[in-house]
C-alpha cells in the first residue's frame, strides 16, 4: 500500500537501556518487547485489512501537493484506471486527458471547487480504461496549511457496476410498465369484443314460465380472458333453448372461434332439431374450419308445456339438478368433445321438471383449480347450488361464486341457473 504504513521497524530495547532509578528488570524488558511486537503486528494488520477494503470497495485514494505537484496514489487507484504503477500516478492537471469528453465540464467544476473551498466536494463523471468506460465517483477535500490551499486530497471510487445495475433495473422497469399496460389494453379490447358478440344480460331473462339468470366470472389473470359462452331464448315452436360451452385456449383466438360456434348454433337452431343433431352439425364445423381447436357444450331444450328438459353434451360437465333442497349432477348422455373425431353419434337425455326445481349449467372453470380435485370442487359446487333461490337467482349465482372460491385465478366460468316457476 503506497503511503499507508511504512519505515523501518524500531530497534528493539536491550537490557542496557537505562530508566530513571536503575536498569531494566528481565520481566520489564520483556513486556516492551512484547509492546512493540503488538504494535507491529497491529501496523501490519491495518494494512491488510485497508487493503481488503479498498478491493471490496473498488476505491483507493490519492494526494495531490500543489506546491511541487508531486501526487500519492494508493495501489487501488492505478487498477481503477488501468494504469501501471511504475507509470506513476496523474497530476491533477492530467486528469482531463483520461475524462470523458462530454464530462469534462463536471471534472472543472470539481475542481475550481475544491480549490476555492475548504469543505468535501464530489462529483461523478465517466473515464476510459482500455476500450470501456468507468463510471467514477471522486470526493476531493482541500489540504490547507497558513491560510491557503496546499493540496488536495481524494477518494476515488469505481461505480460502473452500480449504475449498470441501476441502468438494468430501470429498463426492467420500463419494460414491465409497458408490458402491463399493453396487456390491460388487449384485455379491454378483449372486454370489449366479448361484450359486442356477448352481452350479459342484466338481472333475468324473461322466458316462458322460467326464470333464468346468467353470470360471466373472468379469470383473475389479465390475459386470460377466454372462450366460455352461453345462449338461452325462446323459440319459435315455444320451446327454451339452453346452452354453454368453453372453447379451448384464451384471448382473442378464443374469443373469435366461441363467436364463430355460438353464432352457427343460433342458426342452427331454426331447423327445429334436437339437441344431438345440432351437436353433430358443431362438431363438423370445428373440425373443418375452427383449426386447431377443441370445444366442449352442453345443448338442451325445455318444453315449457310439459317441463321436459331434454338435452346433449359433448365433453361438458352435466347440470346440477336442485329439488326439494337436495342437489345432484345429472347423469351425462354420451357425446366427445367437439373438434375431437367426426362423425361419433350424440346422445340425449331427458328429464321431467316440477315446478320450484332449479337446473345449474356451468363451464369447468367454476370448480377446476389447480389447489383442489376437481371431485372437491363439484362438492363445493353442489353444496353452494342446494342454497340458490329459484326467485332470486341473480344475486344468488353472486353468492353461490363466492362460496365455491370466488373467481378463478386461470379459467373463466360461466353460470346459468334455470328456475322452473310454480304457475
């Protein structure tokens, strides 16, 4: 360490050396010697351990004399520079030569500083070392002797790694704003589109001797906004169609096949067919033009004259059939996922309805989750679905979601409760 601790060692006393009422004893000669070996064992630690800092520290000092212009550099300072030591240290004068020119300004503001005052100033400015650049942080302090400034000294520290770690996280920063907001964007136009090809009603449908309502529970995640759908209207012939289906994926590719599939089963339901033929004219539809993609559904029809709700599925949960304060999960007809096979045969099933019974249609994101069995989540759903008012339903789905778990942090869920009314 250049300038730190240095000269020869002190001779060491001998047993001549005299003390005022007589010569030293043996034990007293032997407690100086012990004293100085202490001290110099201490010297010599100070000087490691400084060492050790400055390297931690990636800082080291100097001092200028301005009198003779002769300057002290400790060893740290020539490896922040890049410079050899047998080059010796740079006069402050010199210091211009190895500054960035655009911090130039910076380096004699410094500098007039700390030559017209008599407190610690700092600056930080950027120098070249090879072919990189070194962001500095220099503290200079003026040395004064008789009134006036007779030299300066510094530390200098190395803070390259500090701003570019500063400059990374600032980036990151930037760019996870930017990602957030571009993805609170897609999800309002995502919002948006499902609300054009989808609105959910307000309160409920008014339908022959039914009350039906409807509740569309968005994934807690951003971007994951999905396919789930539903359609219940009267028909012509005076029957109620009932349907929901989740078309696999999210976004707007979701979004744009779950338009594509509920729009043809509204025009397919003209026809006057039943459930397992519409699901087969769906199923042909996604194999040859909604690629790559799956879909599941559930079609019925009620007859509001004899209460029979018959109904398919393909690849859907079954209903929750509530009566009587008990609830269970209808048994499912046969029918595979549409987009899957062609040409596999659906089945129906049927179902006579009394009046006050409550039929709970629902999509998988309503009981998957990740945390639980999906066995788990139909319990919760069947226990929550038992408590739903047939003459109340709209606040009841609100309560029965709550219940289950509250919205799904990965899948959408789409609810719709048919009351049967006691006319």
């Amino acid at each position: 360490m250049v300038g730190v601790v240095g000269g020869p060692p002190a001779p060491l006393p001998s047993s001549d050396d005299r003390r005022p009422g007589g010569p030293m004893t043996a034990a007293e000669l032997l407690q100086q010697l012990t004293d100085q070996l202490r001290r110099r064992e201490s010297a010599e630690t100070l000087s490691v351990q400084l060492g050790h800092a400055q390297r931690l520290g990636n800082m080291g000092w100097a001092q200028w004399n301005l009198r003779t212009g002769e300057a002290v550099w400790s060893d740290h300072v020539y490896v922040i520079f890049g410079r050899d030591p047998s080059a010796g240290p740079v006069g402050l004068s010199e210091l211009a030569d190895h500054v960035e020119p655009a911090d130039l300004s910076t380096l004699d503001q410094l500098l007039w500083a700390v030559g017209e005052g008599v407190e610690p100033v700092h600056a930080e400015f950027r120098i070249r070392r090879g072919g990189e650049v070194r962001n500095l942080r220099v503290v200079l302090e003026p040395l004064v002797g008789a009134g006036e400034t007779t030299g300066v000294h510094g530390v200098v520290q190395d803070i390259t790694g500090r701003r570019r770690a500063e400059r990374i996280m600032s980036e990151s920063r930037r760019q996870l704003i930017e990602a957030r907001e571009r993805a609170a964007e897609e999800r309002n136009v995502m919002i948006a589109l499902r609300e054009a090809i989808l609105p959910e009603p307000v309160g409920c449908l008014d339908l022959p001797r039914t009350r039906v309502a409807v509740r569309y529970v968005p994934a807690e995640k951003a971007a994951n906004l999905g396919g789930d759908w539903f359609e219940a209207a009267g028909l012509p012939d005076g029957r109620v169609l009932l349907a929901i289906g989740d078309v696999s994926g999210h976004g707007l590719p979701a979004i744009a096949h779950m338009a594509q599939l509920r729009h043809a089963l509204i025009g397919l339901t003209m026809t006057g067919q039943a459930a397992d033929q519409l699901l087969s004219w769906l199923n042909e539809l996604v194999m040859h033009r909604l690629h790559d993609t799956t879909a599941t559904a559930l079609i019925g029809h009620l007859d509001t004259t004899t209460n029979v709700f018959t109904w398919g599925q393909a690849g859907h949960l079954a209903p929750i059939l509530v009566r009587d304060g008990t609830a269970k999960q209808l048994d499912s007809p046969r029918g595979v996922l549409l987009g899957a096979v062609g040409e596999q045969p659906y089945e129906l099933a049927s179902i006579e309805l009394r009046p006050d019974d409550l039929l709970l249609l629902f999509t998988d994101g309503l009981v998957e989750r990740r945390t639980r069995d999906l066995d788990e989540g139909l319990a919760l759903a069947l226990s929550a679905a038992r408590e739903l008012p047939v003459y109340d339903l709209d606040s009841g789905l609100d309560r029965l979601v709550a219940s289950i778990g509250g919205p799904n942090p990965e899948d959408d869920a789409c609810l719709l409760a048919v009351g049967i009314l006691d006319l």
